[in-house]
C-alpha cells in the first residue's frame, strides 16, 4: 500500500500567503554551543504551507481548529485532476462527484511548489463561489486545493470560504500533490492541536494511502 506524504514542509523558504507572518525557523538550546540538548524554535502563521482552516476563520464563533470533527478529516477523499488551462473551478468541474465526501483539487498550482524561492503567487487556481455552493449542495465534508487559497486572490467578499465554512466544510489549502494521480484515496489529515488566539487554522501533517483492491 502506497502513502503519499502530500504535506508542504514549512521553512524560512516557504512562501506564505501575501500579508500572513512569515516564517522563522532558529535553534534555542544547541548541543554544539554547550547545551545539553538541542531546542529549536518555530514561529509562523497558523495558514501556513499545508494546513487546514477552520469554521472560525470567517465565521465569528463558528468552530475552532481543536473543535474539528475526525469524521471529516480521515477516510475516503477523491482527488480531482484538472488541466493546466482551468483558472478558476467552477461549477461543471465538481459535478460529477457521486458518493464522494472529501475532494481535493490538483491544479495547475502544484507546479508551483517547484520553484518556493520565488515566493507567494498571485495568479493560482481557485475555487469559484458557485463551485463553492455546489460543493455545499453535494454535502461534501472537505475540500483541498495544491495552493495557500481556495479564494481568488484579490476578493473583498471571501465568498468562497465564507460559503464553504459557514456550513463546516473543512477546507485544506496548500497541498503537495505533485506525486498523486487522480481517483480514490484514503485521506488522514491531523492539524496542530492548540488552545488560544482565534483558533482559526492550524498547519496539517496530511497524508494519502492508496486504497486495496
């Protein structure tokens, strides 16, 4: 059975979305100075490289990334390959996801994460409003994308994850699948659990196991 880690690694090379902290990686206690053992230190954004978002991120008082159900992060996902000219997901592109609960989208943006020290992309595929609604209609659980969005950059009304969360559609941004085809997977995704601050996301170790015949 093959595992596909699906995960981003989070580093200082690591573009972040425009506007979110970026990330500091530094070694607080080192065996090679005198220390005993060796401590490092991480700081960045909670919507950093894989990771997930939570209710709460648009919806005031919606659910925090530790009130997250593991009924909608681990089990059966479909992955959705889409070709290289589909800028926006619209609605005709998620139609036909029968019996499906989870869905990720490989796009054009996994080409992407060859080339981090570029930094942020502004001109990813996202996932359009009307998709977004059509996904809500399905009862889909989770939604991925292979980029740090699912919203158009540049949106003033976040209507695509306003639609997606405030019916708690766990959504997953900045997958890695560069290394995945498209069909069905198991999918574990398990974000950091934390108390405090707004509990808005929190980064995710994602993988997928191919499922036996």
């Amino acid at each position: 059975m093959k595992i596909y880690d699906v995960t981003f690694p989070i580093s200082e090379q690591t573009p972040v979305y425009e506007g979110d902290p970026k990330v500091k990686i530094q070694i607080a206690h080192w065996i090679e100075k005198g220390d005993a053992a060796n401590v490092s230190y991480i700081s960045c954004g909670v919507h950093t490289a894989t990771h997930v978002d939570a209710p709460n991120h648009f919806i005031e008082g919606g659910k925090r990334v530790d009130e997250l159900s593991f009924d909608k992060l681990l089990g059966r996902c479909r992955v959705v390959e889409l070709d290289e000219s589909v800028i926006a997901i619209q609605e005709k592109h998620v139609s036909n996801l029968q019996n499906v609960e989870r869905v990720l989208f490989r796009t054009r943006n996994s080409k992407f994460w060859n080339e981090p020290e570029k930094g942020f992309r502004k001109d990813f595929t996202y996932i359009e409003p009307e998709a977004a609604r059509a996904l809500v209609e399905k009862k889909i659980k989770l939604v991925g994308i292979d980029y740090l969005s699912v919203e158009k950059f540049g949106s003033t009304d976040f209507a695509t994850h306003v639609t997606l969360l405030e019916n708690e559609v766990v959504i997953i941004e900045g997958l890695d699948l560069r290394e995945v085809s498209a069909g069905d997977y198991e999918l574990i995704c398990l974000p950091l659990k934390y108390i405090g601050g707004a509990g808005d996301g929190a980064p995710a170790r994602t993988i997928l196991r191919e499922i036996e015949r």
